[in-house]
C-alpha cells in the first residue's frame, strides 16, 4: 500500500513536534524514520498508526484520506518499543488476538487460527515457546512475538516503533537481518523508527531524516550517506571532520592551508567543509603543497580498519581518519609521527544554511 | 537464534532474592527478637483478645441464647438490610471505581486532578459529616424536603439514605486500589490491541480487565467490608428503625445500650466472622497476584 503524508503538523501543548511533513511512499518500501530522539520520528510514527491526532495535513493510504479513521480500522500492524506483549496471555493467544477479536463475519474458525500463529510461530521460530508467557521470554523472543502478532492480521503497513532499541548488539544484528529477510518475503510497506544510523543505512531502502519535527532529507541510504543535503544529515550519519575557512574563487582558505573546491565560485567570509574519516588522505612524506602537517595522537586498531587520531601542526584542532589495515601498514607510521594530510573529498555548507 | 531461557531455574533465584534480608540491615539477635516480641504482644493486646472476648460474651449464656440472639426478629431485620447495602453498594462502587481509574489513567483532561483530589475526600471527610450533608439534602428540613415530601419520596430515614450514605464514604477503596495498578500497567496494551483491529469494549474485557483483576477484587474486598461495618455516616441518615432502617453495627449499638451484652456479642461475633473470612480472602488473592 502507498502511503502519502501531506503537509502534516502537530504540537503537543507549545511543543512543535512536526511542523509541515510531506512524504510520499511507495507501496513495498522498507523506510527508516531517522533522527535524535525529539525530533518528531515517534509521533509521525503513531500519526500514522492513527494512536495520534494530528493538527494539520491529511494521511493518504492508496489515494484514499484516512485521516480521520480509528486505528483499528487502518489494517496496520504497529510493533511497539517495548512490545507491548499481553502480559496475562500466552505466545499463541498474543499471536491469535487480532484474528480472535474480529467481528463473528470476518473471524476464521477456530482451526484456521491455530493454523496460521502457528505457521506465524514457526516462520520466527518460537513454534516450541507457544505456550510460554511474555515473561518467561528473552528480549529477542518477545520482539519476535511481538512482529508474528502483528503480520497475523494481515496488515497492509507495518509500522515498527524502535523494534531493536532494547536488544544487545548481537541479538539486534540478527534481528536487522532477519527484518529485512521478511521483507523481501513478503513486501509490505514497512515503516520503523531508529535513532541509530548503522541500523537505518544496514536495513532501510530509504531514509528519512528528521530533526526539530521537520525533514532534513529524503534519499538511498547511498545519498543520504554519501550526498547529505544539510551539516545536520552530515553530522547524524557517521563521524565527520570540519574544516572552518573562508570561501573564495573555489578556494577554502583557511591560514595558510587551502582546500580546493572548485564546484564553490561564490564568495564567503565564512565557510565549513564537512569531510569523512575515510575521505581524509595521509601521506609520510610531503608530495604537494595542498597538505597539512598533523601529529599521531592515538591508533585504533579495528580489525580491517585502522581509525588515527590526529592533531594539526598549524592550529588546535583535532582530527580523525580511517584507513584500511592494508594501506596503514603500506604507510608504516606510528603514534606521534607527524603526517601530511588533504581531504579527499568534502562538502561545504555556509553557516547560514543551518542557521536552524 | 537465541538459546530459549530455562525459566523453571531462574524463578527460585528471584524469589530467593527477595526472601533473602539485606546483610547491611541484619541486626543483633537481641533487637531483632525484641521487635517481633513488641509486635505480637500488641497485636495479642489489642486484636486477638478483644476477638477473643467477642466470642466469649457471646457464647456466655449458651448456644441457645446465642441462637437466639442471631435469629430474633430485628437480628435477622439489620442482617438482611446490611446485605442489601451490600448487594446494592458494592457493584455500584466497583463500576464507578473501574470507571474513574480507567478516565484518570488512560485519558489526559483539565480538572484530572481535581477528580483525584474528590475521589480522596471520602477519606478526609469524617462519616459523621458524611452523614450530615445527606440530612441537610434531603432531610425535612433539607434542600430537597418539601419536594420530597410532596411527592412522597422517603430517602433520609429510609433505604435509600443508607445507600447514599454508604457509597459516599466507601467509594474510594476501589478506585484507590486501581489508580496506581493501572498508572504502572501504562497504555501501551490498550493501544497494542487498537492497532490489531479490537473495538473499545473487546480491549477493555480482553486486555485491560485481566491484567487489573487481582487489584480490582482486593478493591472490591476492602469496600466491602466497609460498607458491611460502616457505622457513622449510617447512623445519621437512618434514623434507628428497629427492625426496618437498622444495619448490623447499628442493631448491635442498640443492644448495647439496652444491656443486652450477650445479644449484642452474638451479632457482633458474626460481623467478626465475616471480618475474618475477608480478611482469608484477601490473604489469597495478595497470594495469587503475587504468583501471576
């Protein structure tokens, strides 16, 4: 099911949670909602679920507004931060309730229930726990359940609320795997709200970044990531170097390093360059005069990549790279070696521009 | 996937833990037996001899004077009347209990605290004013007298007097008792089964009555054991008709002051044993709570 957001608002007494959301979904997505906790991911999450008015906007489901209808009637699954398991009632029974709570018309019978939780049961392999309480489950198992309960009714969006957050790393990558996995198996537009970026870049087939209710971008996890539209989407997804200078003839001046950026011809008295650990080249020896000596201050070494913390020779300023084990041991440098180093690549944002 | 947990080991650990006293609260021996030996003695002094006494004075002349005493007329008259309250009060309160604590707790809306704050007064309010406030209502003098009377209307002094005096001072035990069940419990089931398709009524019998049912019994054994011993707050607004408008506490009152002690025991050892039999149910039910 395609899923439009129109120009949706929505304060909570005077705070502004969304302010003028617009989205377009298409039917089969797998979208991450992006962004620090108060920007807005959670309750544009539950607008949605129809568990949240809203001010202003309409939500569309296949062309049709449903603004206005219950959740109940939405044909959403919506798994909850934490759950949200019927403490008092078996795997089975969480897995069968909203198969069971239909009106006598549209229930199946009871041999059609049993059949499908089960086939639910054992599609997250918790076949052998139907008969286990909430309580009796680990973190991981109650995520599941909570995922077979809600795919039980069919639900044309689902609509996942941190569905990893309270898990450990491990069990949490294999839950990202496996989501996706279901995914693939069954293509239903499928929603989840994140703050962690690893997760949305590893999982989505979109992202949507927001901060201070209002989207900062809309892309690939390969745009968000490699093209980001504002220092905020810069800074959220993954580390990042920053270069203070001043603009001029495709030039960031800054002392007396300059950076080239020659797709920047306008002038600015002050300008940022924004440039990736991994887009930052190291060389030993001093090859061209477009480099800057910086000090090792520390090595981490991290299985195949090797992060190094350096600090610039020519003002106070600390920076980080990532080079590949390979490459790291080609250079053969250590702590406290002194290096030269030029961005490889990097973006440029005028402070006015995230003036936010 | 993960290894499914061995609950049926995990769960002596946990209650071991909370049977186990904190080392840095152990005490001397000394203290520690001087505190149960203070404790046990007040309650002998004070609970298990009256008890005690109430049985005796009542069985003193016999088993057939206390017979007797229990099935008298205007015994029987009090004894029927405080099940009636009962019967009539009890399932009012429940409803207005679960009502209230399902608003406060699952809406937000100006004047919530206001509603906690009146729900409390009961409580605050002595049952004798309690009392009071209903013959300045509805009394023949009241706001509502002559209304009353023009159009034959018997409250004060009469059942349903009893009844609004009652429900006035036991309507917070229930709602008391879920307040703060319901505020733990949060709304997130409730809206787990919105979002799978459930209407208002299936959520509240399917989800929310079940995860509230231990508090909601053990509210509704508190209120009634109230509104059986209420005694205040009746005792103004029924006027001590003998054998129509008197409830137990208020028959054994008269007997009383009549020096009939041994009839007066009688009714008041049965009161006890009801007291006794709540207090076994509520001993089992704290047992199943904790057990779920």
């Amino acid at each position: 099911m395609s899923i439009q957001v129109q120009n949706v608002s929505k304060r909570f007494g005077s705070f502004q949670a969304l302010s003028d959301i617009s989205i377009d979904i298409e039917s089969g997505e797998l979208i991450a909602l992006l962004g620090p906790s108060g920007s807005g991911k959670t309750t544009l999450l539950r607008i949605l679920a129809g568990l949240e008015g809203l001010d202003e906007g309409a939500i569309l489901f296949d062309g049709e507004n449903i603004t206005g209808v219950s959740p109940k009637e939405r044909k959403i699954g919506f798994v909850f931060q934490h759950y949200a398991l019927f403490r008092h009632m078996t795997v089975f029974d969480n897995v069968a309730y909203g198969l069971k709570v239909r009106p006598r018309k549209e229930r199946p019978s009871k041999a059609e229930i049993a059949k499908k939780v089960n086939e639910l049961l054992s599609l997250v392999k918790l076949d052998n726990l139907a008969d286990r309480y909430p309580s009796q489950l680990s973190g991981g198992q109650r995520q599941r359940v909570a995922l077979a309960r809600a795919l039980a009714v069919e639900p044309k969006v689902l609509l996942l609320d941190e569905p990893f957050g309270a898990l450990d790393a491990k069990v949490r990558k294999e839950l990202r795997r496996w989501l996706r996995k279901l995914h693939n198996e069954f293509h239903v537009t499928s929603i989840f709200v994140t703050h962690d970026q690893e997760e949305a870049l590893d999982v989505a087939n979109r992202i949507i970044v927001m901060n201070n209710g209002k989207i900062e971008q809309i892309g690939t996890p390969d745009e968000v990531y490699e093209n980001p539209k504002s220092p905020f989407v810069y800074d959220f997804l993954g580390n990042v170097n920053l270069f203070r200078g001043r603009l001029h003839n495709g030039k960031l001046t800054q002392g007396q390093f300059e950076i080239d950026v020659p797709t920047y011809l306008d002038s600015h008295e002050e300008a940022v360059g924004y440039v990736r650990p991994h887009d930052i080249h190291i060389e030993k020896v001093q090859t061209s005069n477009d480099t800057v000596a910086a000090t090792i201050v520390h090595i981490h070494l991290l299985g195949p990549v090797v992060q190094i913390e350096l600090k610039r020779d020519d003002i106070d300023e600390y920076l980080e790279a990532e080079v590949t084990k390979e490459h790291f041991n080609q250079l053969g440098i250590k702590k406290g070696d002194i290096v030269y180093i030029r961005p490889k690549q990097l973006k440029v944002f005028i402070p006015e521009d995230f003036s936010i | 996937m993960t290894k499914p947990i061995e609950v049926k080991q995990d769960a002596p650990i946990v209650i071991n833990r909370t049977a186990t006293k904190s080392y840095a609260l152990q005490e001397s021996a000394i203290v520690k037996w001087s505190l149960i030996t203070i404790s046990l003695l007040f309650l002998a002094l004070f609970l298990i001899l009256p008890l005690i006494t109430i049985f005796v004075t009542a069985l003193e002349k016999g088993w057939d004077t206390y017979v007797a005493s229990i099935t008298h007329p205007d015994a029987l008259a009090a004894i029927k009347l405080t099940l009636t309250v009962v019967l009539i009060v009890v399932p009012l309160n429940t409803i207005f209990g679960v009502a209230a604590a399902w608003v406060i707790t699952k809406f937000n809306f100006k004047g919530k605290n206001l509603l906690i704050t009146l729900i409390d007064l009961p409580f605050a309010v002595s049952p004798v004013i309690a009392g009071l406030i209903f013959i300045l209502l509805f009394g023949a003098q009241g706001l509502f007298g002559d209304w009353l009377f023009a159009n034959d209307i018997k409250i004060v002094f009469a059942l349903p007097g009893i009844l609004l005096a009652t429900i006035f001072v036991t309507f917070p035990f229930v709602a008391r008792e879920l307040i703060p069940l319901m505020q733990m419990q949060g709304v997130t089931e409730e809206e787990a089964s919105i979002s799978l398709g459930a209407s208002g009524f299936k959520t509240f019998w399917l989800v929310t009555l079940p995860n509230i049912k231990w508090g909601l019994l053990y509210g509704i054994i508190l209120c009634n054991a109230r509104t059986i011993g209420e005694f205040g707050a009746v005792s103004v607004v029924s006027g001590h008709i003998r054998g129509l408008t008197n409830t137990m506490p208020l028959h054994i009152e008269i007997l009383y002051n009549e020096y009939q002690f041994t009839a007066a025991f009688a009714v008041a050892s049965l009161m006890s044993i009801l007291a006794i039999i709540t207090i076994i149910i509520k001993n089992i039910i704290e047992w199943k709570a904790k057990e779920v």
